[in-house]
C-alpha cells in the first residue's frame, strides 16, 4: 500500500487558514441527535446519575439558589465553579434537578461542540473530509463519552474547553494577516479561561499551548514578537487561576484551599496503600491501562502512530493538537506524587476514577484524521470504516451499559445510606436538617429533601452554632455517619449530651438519625 502525503503542503508563515468548511453546521445536527438519543438511553436505564460526584455537582448549584445560606459563596472552594455556575438556569426546576438533566444538559451541549471542534481541528490540519470525519467519529461514537456526555459530570465540559483552545490557536498559526490573526488567538484565550474554570488537568496543559504560542510566534515574527504574545495568551488565559486563587483567599482565607483545605486533601481519597504512590512504572501503567479501557486498543496505537507522522513532518500548526497529550504524564506524575488516585482491573482489580484516561479522546481523534489523510483515498474509506469498528467495539459483547465509564459509574450506592435514604423519603415531616454533607450527598437527594432545609459543613455561620447547640439552631433532624470514617457530625454529637432533647429514630451499621421530641 503506497502512502501520500496530504493535498496541502506543510503550513508555513505563508499559509492561509482552510476556507470555511459548511459541514460543521451538518456535524452539529448530527451530533446534537446522537447526543439526545444517547441521553434518552442511558436515562431511561436509570444510569444518568451513576457517578456519585453527578450528585455533588447538582448540589453545589442548587444550593447556590436555595440553601438556609443561598449565594454565590455555596460554589465552595474544591471543584471548580464554571459547571455548576452553568448549571443554575435549570438546576431550580425540581425535575431537571433531581432527574439530573440540569447537569446533563450541559455535558450534552458540550458534546455537541466538541464535535464540531475535533471535526474543525481535524479538517484544519488535514484540509480533507474524510479523514476529518474519520476523527470525528472516534471521538463522536466512542461508547465513554457517550455515556459520559449523558451526566452531570464535568469532563465533557473540559473536552468542549481544550478543543476550542486547540483549533484556535491553530488557525492563529495558520493565519497570516495580523488583522485575521490575532482574533483567534484571544479566542484560544478565553477558551483556555473557561478550562481552568473546569477542571485542574487545564492547568498543566495552559503552560504546554502557552509553551507552544510562544514557540510558534518565536518561528514566525521572531524573540521579541513571541514575548509580546506569549505575555497576552498567559495574562487572559491565566486570569481564571488567579480569580480562583483569590476566591479561595476570599472565601477560607487560604488561597490554595482547593488543594490543603479541610475537604480537599489528597489524603481523603489517595490511601497509603495505593500501589502507584511513588511509583512511576507503576503509575504509567495504571494510566496506559485506563486509557485503552476508554478508547480501545487500535484507536490507541492508532493514536500514537499518527502522534510520530505528525512530529516527523514538525509542523507549526500541530504544537496544539500535540500539546494536549500532555495531559497522559501529568496523570502519570499526579499518580506517582500521590495527587490522583485511579484503579484499573488489570492492577488494583477495582475501578476508580478510570474515566481520567478518557481525557487522551480529543488528540486521538485529530492524530487519526492525520494518520487517516496520509491514506491512499481508496485506503481512506478503509481506515474510515476500521476507525469507526475500532470506537464501537466495546458495545459488541454486552451493549452500551458494560462500557468501562458506565461499569464504574454504575456500582451503585452504599446499602447504608440507601436505607437512610428511605426511612427519610417516608418519614421525613418537615424541619431543618443537619447532616454533613461531604460523603453523606446521596442521603437527602435520594430522600428528596429540600436543601432549603439543610445545614451542612458549608453552611456560613450556621454549622458550627448547629453542632454546638442543635436545639439553639432550631435542628430538627440530625442524621449521623458512623463507621469506619464517621463524619464530623457523629464525631462531635454521638453520645453528647446534646442530643438530649432528641430522640433516635433510625439506625443501621452506619446511619444514625435523630429527630427532635415533640
């Protein structure tokens, strides 16, 4: 089989960016029927709220809206604010809440413009169709960001983000008039913002595209052109870190909360016996192993083969799309240093947090379109039809539902708290609650208690009087996590006399619940 090299020469400070392409308007139509047909699906099977954090994240915005303390402070200072704040327009309407929806809505906008970004992205670097839908497809068709792109969950918001940020730092690359160009280069800007307002992983890869503005404006108008614009890109982009830094001043009086706060600790969730902790090897393959549980063995090595044509041809137009593998040893290093904890089969024999090797989807998408144009037409077609085999595989042997994100997002909810649950949703009449919140989230939305009537951990000024006199503070119900990690609430009431005005009404191996005599 002969190989070509793509219809348009290697871009250079003379090129022009690609005409503007009608068919995105047709990939976004498309991908907006995928994407209510695959809500619709894993909805209907009662899987869109899988992921506890699904639940957390609907809470934040929700109690932004209505809480006994409402307001913009009820964002916290741990996950970041954009998802939710995106959130609030739906998040007050009851069924869109406890459905989900309202969080959904937003990863399934999201997918629909990532797929007009990895197609755009695609199409720029190859000037071709067919392989640009060849990208298209691994990406739209993957069975993980299907089900990923139908909860309330934040990484489809993160791919619609960095997506963005490559294709137009891309096209600022590929543009030559100043007046065309730099437009493109502010939109990147904003794109990477809105990242760093999403999730951590766009930290790291804003100092990698930051990296290869300057390399590309270096190349192109020389060193002192590349200071002016590397200092632009880093003041608009790193701006969002900055307010983030300041919100967490602000709000706890600790700018790096979000990283040593009382509910942000690596040591919450990262144990000791992690294998990955300090090491490297280890913590590669943990990574590598999630990757090809999210995207399928061919479309990986399918990925990495393009990644090497791509470097072979050092093309300045492909520094951003080669910029966001990055995200693979920044995972590998947060493993080691004991950041990020993530479990795959094959070593921990449990799943955790796999769906962070879905992250690679949008580079491999783009490096397939490459590796795709490099194709006979003919071998094209072929490649196109493998790519798109190759991406549904995993729905083959037991359907949408034993995908690896579904399988972990599926495990079910604690059998303890599932009961709590139920002996509120019946028994429940009314009152203030107090309940911590962390760790305890899917007690009262199971329940379907009004956060309107819940004290929690970040309830200002109202949590620490609660625990100290529930009674004072007009607490009703006090609902209690014992265990093998009891929450502050049961650390600091059980057995007190506190409770002395209160009289136990629930128990089982974990949850004790307390209501006020009468």
């Amino acid at each position: 089989m002969s190989i070509r090299e793509p219809e348009s020469p290697p871009v250079s400070k003379s090129s022009t960016a690609p005409t503007a392409d009608r068919t995105a308007w047709w990939v976004a139509l498309a991908a907006t029927v995928v994407s209510v047909v695959a809500y619709w699906y894993f909805a209907s099977k009662g899987m869109a709220l899988g992921y506890k954090d699904s639940i957390s994240h609907l809470q934040i915005a929700a109690r932004t809206l209505s809480s006994p303390t409402a307001g913009f402070a009820q964002l916290g200072g741990v996950w970041l604010p954009l998802p939710h704040i995106l959130m609030l327009p739906l998040a007050w309407y009851a069924p869109f809440y406890y459905s989900g929806f309202a969080g959904s809505a937003i990863s399934m906008v999201s997918y629909v413009v990532t797929c007009v970004y990895v197609y755009k992205l695609s199409f720029g670097l190859t000037r071709s169709k067919l392989p640009a839908l060849s990208g298209l497809g691994v990406f739209a068709l993957n069975p993980n960001v299907l089900y990923m792109q139908s909860t309330p969950m934040t990484e489809l918001l993160l791919f619609a983000c960095i997506a963005a940020m490559a294709f137009y730092v891309q096209r600022w690359a590929q543009t030559e008039e100043h007046l065309q160009k730099y437009p493109y280069l502010f939109a990147a800007a904003m794109a990477a913002f809105l990242a760093c307002l999403t999730r951590y992983e766009a930290w790291p890869l804003l100092l990698v595209t930051g990296a290869t503005v300057v390399i590309i404006a270096w190349r192109q108008y020389g060193r002192h052109a590349a200071t002016g614009v590397a200092t632009g890109f880093a003041f608009l982009a790193g701006a969002s870190i900055v307010l983030w830094l300041g919100w967490n001043l602000l709000i706890f009086g600790n700018p790096l909360n979000f990283q040593n706060g009382e509910y942000a600790k690596p040591s919450l969730w990262v144990h000791e016996s992690e294998v990955a902790v300090g090491d490297p090897v280890v913590s590669a393959q943990t990574y590598w192993y999630a990757v090809v549980e999210n995207l399928g063995l061919a479309v990986v090595i399918a990925m990495i083969i393009g990644a090497v044509a791509l470097i072979l041809r050092r093309r300045l137009d492909s520094l951003p799309v080669l910029a966001l593998l990055t995200v693979a040893p920044f995972f590998v290093v947060a493993l080691a240093v004991g950041q990020r904890p993530l479990h795959v089969m094959q070593i921990s024999q449990d799943l955790y947090n796999v769906r962070f090797g879905l992250l690679m989807v949008v580079p491999a998408a783009v490096l397939i379109a490459y590796l795709v144009s490099l194709l006979p037409t003919r071998a094209g077609f072929v490649a196109l039809g493998v790519a798109f085999a190759a991406t549904l595989s995993p729905l083959i042997p037991n359907g949408p539902t034993a995908v690896v994100t579904a399988t972990e997002g599926n495990k079910g909810f604690p059998a303890t708290a599932v009961e709590a649950s139920g002996y509120l949703s019946t028994h429940y009449d009314g009152g203030v609650v107090l309940i911590e919140s962390f760790g305890n989230e899917s007690v009262l939305f199971h329940a379907r208690i009004p956060l309107s009537k819940n004290v929690y951990e970040g309830s200002y000024q109202k949590w620490d009087p609660a625990l100290s006199s529930p009674p004072g503070q007009g607490i009703r119900w006090i609902i209690m996590r014992g265990g093998v990690e009891p929450d502050e609430t049961y650390r600091d009431l059980m057995g007190s006399p506190k409770l002395a005005e209160y009289a136990e009404v629930f128990r089982n191996k974990e949850y004790v619940v307390y209501k006020a005599e009468d």
